[in-house]
C-alpha cells in the first residue's frame, strides 16, 4: 500500500474511529444493525487503542467521542464520557503489566473490557437519565461483540504491521 510508507497504524486507527463513530450515532431504522456493529467496533478499537498505543494525545481523543457520543444519543453529558476518560486512567495505570501477558490474555481482557463497558454505560443511562435498561440490546451487543471480536482483532494485527 502506498500510503501505507507515510501515514502510521495510529492515524488509520483515527480515520476508522471517525467512520465508526459516525455509522453508530446515526439513527437510521433500517440500519439498527449496522449501527449496533459500529457501536461494537467503535469500543473495541477505544480499548485497543488505550492498551496498544497509548499517548497523552489519547485523553482528547477519548474525550471528544465520549461527548459526541453523550450528546448525540442521549443529549447530556454523560457515561460516555465518563466511563472513556475513567477507562483511559486505569489504562495509563495498569500499562506497565500488559507486556506480561500473551496476545491470548490480551485479547480476552479487551473482550472482557468490552463487555463491561457497555453494560456499564447501559446502566449509568438507566440510573441517571432514566432510560430503560433493553436486555434484548445488551444481548445483541454480546453476541456481536463475541463472534466479530477475533476477526475485528486479527485485522487490527495486520494493521499494526503497516510501518
């Protein structure tokens, strides 16, 4: 890939979080799927990046989609940007033990992570903005992220070797 010589792993990182982040804010009815599926993504590729290529430049990053997320889906400040900036501080803290971990352990802790986050968001909505808790949502967010969650992180290997 051309390209590929010029631009680092962390800029297409940034380029498909933006894509991302876009299809799963948009609030099409026909493409709930869809949106589900980058909502997905969106937080696996979040925590990868938190783990993988941590940088300070990571706090506005996490910031930014956090209130873009909190605005455009539940018009408030809210667990989005919390739960990011949180996640992102117990990353900066716990850094230095992931290089004792195989890939094997870091995959499932991303997918672990994942899953938490999401039900945490979920919950934090319920609690303080009074939306309901939708068991059937947070099911489908499970299998999504389980069975695209290896293929999402083998591609995401690949594009590490980009340099």
């Amino acid at each position: 890939m051309l390209l590929s010589r010029y631009l680092p792993p962390f800029t297409y990182y940034n380029l498909i979080l933006i894509i991302l982040f876009f299809l799963s804010v948009s609030s099409i009815e026909s493409f709930s799927i869809i949106n589900s599926i980058s909502y997905v993504f969106l937080h696996f590729l979040i925590i990868y990046l938190g783990i993988y290529y941590y940088r300070r430049s990571l706090y506005s990053i996490y910031f930014l989609y956090g209130l873009g997320f909190d605005i455009l889906l539940i018009n408030q400040i809210g667990p989005h940007l919390f739960i990011f900036m949180t996640l992102l501080f117990f990353i900066n803290l716990s850094k230095k033990y992931f290089i004792y971990l195989s890939s094997l352990r870091i995959y499932l802790l991303i997918l672990f992570i994942l899953l938490l986050i999401i039900l945490l968001e979920m919950l934090l909505t319920n609690f303080f903005f009074d939306y309901d808790f939708n068991l059937d949502k947070y099911l489908i967010f499970i299998f999504i992220s389980i069975i695209s969650s290896y293929p999402i992180f083998f591609i995401f290997s690949k594009i590490d070797k980009l340099q």
